[in-house]
C-alpha cells in the first residue's frame, strides 16, 4: 500500500483510509468484518465525525474494535467535530463545545486518544484564541496527538494557524474525478467562462506550499452527495474509459477512480466511504496504480473538461 507522509511530521499511513459516516447503519458484526477488510488491505487510517449518526458511527465502529479484537493501535484514529445537529442547529468552535466533542467521541469509540482530531467546517464564529485553548488542553491531556481542518480556504487555514500552537497537518476536502474545482480554475486562470471560478482560494496550491495533507472525500460521488458516478448510465463516455483503464491495470473502476486522486501530485490521501468488504477491497488495488499523464488527463476529459 502507498503509505502518505502527513503534514510536515514523520508520521507515516496509508494512502488510502475509510470513513466510518456510514457505519451507523451496520450492525457491529458487521463493521467488524469492515474493520478486519480494511487491515487485511493494509489500510490503516480511519476517518471518522462526531455527527455521523448522530454518534452511532462512532458507537458501532467502538462496538467493531472490541468485536474484531482489533488493537486500537492497529489505526490511526482521526474524527471531526464543532458541527451541532438535533434541535440545535450550528457550527460550534468555542472550547467547551471542542472539548466535550473529543470527550464524546472517545467514549463511543472506547478509546483513550485520538491521533488527529479536525474542525469539521469553517465557523463563521470562531475565535482562535478559544480554539487554541482547547487545542493546548486536549494536547496536554493526551486526548488528541495532531490538529487538523476540514473545507477551510487558506485565509480561514491561516488565522487560525497564526494562533495556535500546533502545525495543523491536514485539511479535508471534495475532491474526486467529478469534483475537481480545485484545479480546474487554475487551467482557466484569466478567462470567463465558470470553469475559471476559484471556489476555495486557490486551497490545493496553498496546502502544498504549507505541507498540509490534503484528505479527498467522497471519492465515488457527484455533486454534493448526489449519487456514485462508478456504473451510473449518466456518465457513459467516463465509465467507458475507466472500464478500459481497468481491463488494462487488471483491476476495477472504481480502483481507478482511487488512482486517478493518487496521482495528483499533492500527495492526497483519499477517503473511501464504502462500506462493502468487497468494494474496499476493490478500491483499495488503486493504491498500487500509477496513471500515465496522458491517462490522468484523459480520465479528466471523460468526465466533461476540457482544456482551453
Ligand atoms: N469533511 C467532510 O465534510 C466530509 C464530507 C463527507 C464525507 N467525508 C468523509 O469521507 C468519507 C467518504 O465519503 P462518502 O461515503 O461520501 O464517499 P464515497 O466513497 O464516494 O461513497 C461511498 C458510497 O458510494 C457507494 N459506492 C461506491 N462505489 C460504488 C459502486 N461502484 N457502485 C455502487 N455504489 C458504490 C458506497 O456503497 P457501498 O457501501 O454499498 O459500497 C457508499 O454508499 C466519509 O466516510 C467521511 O469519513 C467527509
């Protein structure tokens, strides 16, 4: 398996991690055999959020650790909070709000740190000095090994680095074969058409500049959770091409569609939200394909672009 350096520290994981926002809907025996597919694959990262759920993401894979007999050392355990869901409606950044986030996140998970833990998406409220409090407390408790952000732009990234301690070593963000704002404005730079909008402050350029990991989710979906584009009729001229990409790397779809995000040399990882054992497994041999160039951009003219 690839392994990924994050953000500018030693620590070393897989390329390809799992997210855990559809576990909630499996039983434990069931993100158990999730659990044992994804190390039997060599992938060792977890992503998770305390809202997934409502919490019972985090409850069942906590459930499936203990099931699996999965030493929680095994993972690299991230989850995101500072979004309130339920009868409350907010995004939530000040520290007691963060604090208890942490707190309840390693009681459902029945675990005693977590090695990255994210703000889940920009408060338009937030106080840095408040977040960099929290951050110092959880740091100092061993509650959390690593900081993080989730959708910031790079002038929400940077006011927040200007005051806390701690490197923030990852950002997550969309991003897959149908969803490539990231670079597309860039080969649009100065023209008028929609394609030249740059929609996040020039992130992927600002997040190599700074060694921030870029984590891409929802790696199979169009649009905001519209649907899988892997086998969707709507998408003829892409599924032909990553099905001929696939017959010749001897592998699968969405495998490709994995390594096409790998290929991008901002050294991503990718989140995979399947939560079939088959399919992970699937997903998982794109780790071990390097696209061509002329491949790479091919899968992007597939998908609709094109190049001025
Ligand atoms: N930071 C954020 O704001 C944010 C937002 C969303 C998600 N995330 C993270 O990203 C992770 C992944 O997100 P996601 O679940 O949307 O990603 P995804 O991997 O793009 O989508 C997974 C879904 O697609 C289905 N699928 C995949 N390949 C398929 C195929 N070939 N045919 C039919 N169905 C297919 C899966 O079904 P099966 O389970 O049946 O395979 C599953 O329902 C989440 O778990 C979470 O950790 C973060």
């Amino acid at each position: 398996m690839l392994q990924r350096k994050i953000g500018n520290s030693y620590w070393e994981t897989s390329a390809i991690a799992l997210g855990n926002m559809r576990m909630a809907a499996l039983t434990s025996t069931e993100a158990a055999e999730v659990l044992d597919t994804a190390l039997e694959n060599e992938i060792n990262f977890i992503d998770s959020a305390d809202m997934y759920g409502d919490g019972k993401s985090e409850l069942i894979f906590g459930e499936a650790l203990k099931e699996a007999n999965i030493s929680r050392d095994k993972f690299f355990i991230q989850s995101k909070g500072g979004i309130v869901t339920g009868d409350e409606k907010r995004y939530d950044f000040s520290k007691q709000h963060l604090l208890d986030s942490v707190d309840g996140i390693l009681e459902r998970m029945g675990i005693e740190y977590l090695d990255s833990y994210l703000l889940h998406r920009p408060d338009p409220l937030m106080e840095p000095e408040a977040i960099a409090e929290a951050f110092d407390i959880l740091q100092a408790n061993g509650k959390v090994r690593h900081f993080g952000v989730s959708n910031f732009n790079p002038e929400q990234f940077q006011m927040l680095q200007a005051v806390v301690d701690q490197k923030l070593m990852i950002n997550q963000l969309q991003f897959s074969i149908m969803h490539t704002g990231m670079i597309d404005y860039g080969m649009h730079t100065n023209m008028t058409d929609t394609r030249s909008f740059d929609h996040d402050g020039g992130i992927l350029e600002f997040a190599r500049r700074n060694e921030v990991t870029i984590q891409a989710w929802s790696p199979f979906q169009y649009g905001f959770f519209e649907g899988v584009f892997v086998d969707n009729d709507k998408f003829p001229e892409l599924n032909e091409l990553l099905a001929k990409l696939a017959k010749k790397y001897d592998t699968n779809k969405n495998a490709i569609a994995v390594a096409w995000i790998l290929r991008h040399p901002a050294n991503m990882q990718v989140i995979l939200g399947t939560m079939n054992p088959k399919r992970i497994k699937e997903s998982a041999a794109g780790g071990a394909i390097t696209l061509t160039k002329q491949e790479w951009y091919d899968v992007y003219f597939a998908a609709g672009n094109d190049l001025p």
